[in-house]
C-alpha cells in the first residue's frame, strides 16, 4: 500500500502519517520526489484500511499496489522519470549516451578515454575504480586512486562521473567522489550494498543481475527506493543463457517491459552484454530503436594494452560512426541525444 501526499503537503503531514502507521504496528518508508512525496507501507494491509489515512491532512490518495515493487512501480507513478546526474538528465525524451574505460588505469589513459567519450557525444563518464572481476588474479582496479584520478578528469572535460562500488563499506567513499553509483550485475541482490547506496544521497545505476527475472530486477531497485533514493537507473547488460557466441544475450524486450513496469529510466550496456567490439555498433543501434533512455559504453585509446575487458572497447576508428548513430538515431524514436 502506498500513501501519496499531496504536493501542498508539508513535512507535519507526512510525519503524522508515519506516525499512525507506526503505532498501528507498521513500517513507512518516505520517497521524496521532485514533485511529490510518497509513503509506502510494510505490514497489514486491513489494518491500515481501518486507519482513515485517506482523511488525514495533506493525502492526495492511498493506493493498494499489486505488484511486489511499489515505489518503483509505474501503477501509482504513470509518468516516467528523468533521473539528473550531476545535471545531466536521463530520461524519456533524450538518450543520453555514457562512455569511457572499462577500468581506471591511469591518469593519462583516462583522460584519453574521456575526451574520446566526449567527441562522439557522451555526457557522462564511466571508470570503474573498484573492478568487481570473476577471477581473484585478475586486475581488481585502482581503488581510492582511481576514484582521484575520475575527479581529476571530471575537472578537466567537465563530465560527470558514473563509477561502480562493490563493497557497502566503501559507499560514501564512493560517493564523495562520484555523480553516479554503479551497483553491477555481481551485486545486483547484494542487500547490503543496495541499502547502502539507497542512503547514499547519490543517483544509482542498477545492472540487471545476469541470472535474474525483470521482476527481481525492480525488487532489488525496490531496496534502493525504501532508503529515500528515488534517483535509480536500471541498465539492461545482458543476460547468461545456453548460447555461447556471445559473452551474455542482450534481452532486449527487457527494456519496454521495464519501462511499462516501472517509471524509472531504463539504459543498455552493448559493450558487457555482446562482449566483443563487433557487436557494440549493431547492439546500440538495437537499443535506440527500442526507446531505451541512454546506453553506456567502454571505450580505450590502446585496448590491446587495456587491464580489462579490452576486447569490447571501442576505438578511435569506431568513433566516428558511433557519433553518428547517437546523433540521427534518437529522432527516428523521438527522443534527442543529451547534450552537455
Ligand atoms: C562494468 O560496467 O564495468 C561492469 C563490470 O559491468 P557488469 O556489472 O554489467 O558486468
Ligand atoms: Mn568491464
């Protein structure tokens, strides 16, 4: 059940309704968006029937939801959201277009990446400082460094930065230097860490766990929302099936059916999805013609050098027609590349 405070409500209202479901033995966890606020109630649903929230001051409505996510839900929130990060919006009308390295490697390689990203139109930059790798041997990323040096560059190109944390401990680290946090497809149910960054005062992105439904996507984003963040992107980066030509399989229709169940912005990751550098043009083009709200994608100035994920790191030869596919793509579908 979901209570929704009308936008005159003030700060009185909400507590009072809090309070009432408090005392009657429930839980309320406040979402507080741009426009309006919304409460949504944890425990039983006929005793809070009995409760007259309706009546109280400063309640627009009181909603039962019937899906298992109900902030998250478009049920109660028919229009979708734009998400701003650091200024820069990803939302229904634009496509907004994330690029850099896969990993933070160095100061000079980052900057190379970034300026790189922001030739063919990218907005906003990734870096991964934390690496979250399947094997132990593998390079596990800079670290606070790396973070440091994603600053640096931010000072220099002026883009925002979208970095991925791994650990709940390392969240306000993380979060004291970054625009975005990335939560990645490893941690996609790691409860902890989603808790965390729901209280981290920062916009989140959340790749769909490679092993899990569209509906246990939005639960997972349902646990960044119940902390106060209503400030998520979900990110579709493919999922593990029986085929094996591709690194994951892109699931496509994922992103409509999240953009019809949820009113949050949906991007795609061609780059972790197909896995190879062949893919990445033809998978954004899928993915603009689909309508999702932005795509993310890795680019290295010397992939073959690159300490991770180099095969699918798009190079300066590609860049010219992945400029192109992000300028005249987005209008076919209605929507204009996100400018800086
Ligand atoms: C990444 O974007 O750097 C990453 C590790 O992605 P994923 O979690 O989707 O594998
Ligand atoms: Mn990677």
């Amino acid at each position: 059940m979901v209570v929704v405070m009308a936008s005159e409500a003030d700060e009185a209202d909400v507590q009072a309704v809090v309070t009432l479901v408090e005392t009657a033995g429930g839980e309320a966890f406040v979402s507080r968006g741009v426009n309006r606020t919304i409460v949504g109630l944890v425990g039983d649903v006929e005793q809070f029937g009995a409760l007259n929230l309706r009546g109280m001051r400063g309640v627009n409505d009181v909603v039962r939801i019937s899906v298992p996510y109900k902030l998250v839900s478009r049920e109660n929130h028919p229009h979708r959201s734009v998400v701003r990060v650091g200024g820069v919006p990803i939302g229904p009308d634009t496509m907004t277009l994330i690029a850099g390295p896969c990993a933070v490697e160095s100061p000079e390689q980052t900057l190379q990446a970034a300026q790189m990203a922001q030739a063919a139109g990218a907005t906003l930059l990734r870096g991964g400082a934390f690496k979250p790798r399947t094997s132990p041997y593998a390079f596990q990323g800079l670290g606070e460094k790396g973070l440091r040096i994603l600053a640096e560059v931010r000072e220099e190109t002026g883009m925002p930065i979208v970095t991925e944390v791994v650990d709940a401990n390392d969240v306000d680290l993380v979060a004291s230097h970054a625009d975005m946090l990335q939560v990645g497809t490893r941690n996609m149910q790691n409860f902890a860490l989603l808790q965390a960054v729901g209280g981290a005062g920062r916009p989140v992105m959340l790749k769909r766990g490679f092993n899990a439904t569209i509906e246990e996507w939005l639960m997972a984003a349902e646990y960044i929302a119940q902390r106060g963040n209503m400030d998520i992107v979900l990110c579709e980066r493919g999922i593990r099936t029986f085929e094996t030509a591709t690194r994951n399989t892109l699931d496509i229709s994922a992103v409509p059916v999240a953009q019809r169940l949820s009113h949050l912005p949906v991007i795609v990751d061609p780059s972790h999805s197909g896995g190879q550098r062949e893919l990445v043009l033809p998978l954004t083009r899928a993915a603009i013609a689909i309508g999702a709200d932005g795509v993310i994608i890795d680019v290295h100035p010397h992939p073959e050098a690159a300490l991770c994920d180099g095969p699918q790191a798009l190079v300066d030869g590609d860049l010219r027609e992945l400029a192109r596919t992000v300028r005249d793509l987005p209008p076919v579908v209605g929507r204009a590349l996100t400018q800086a």
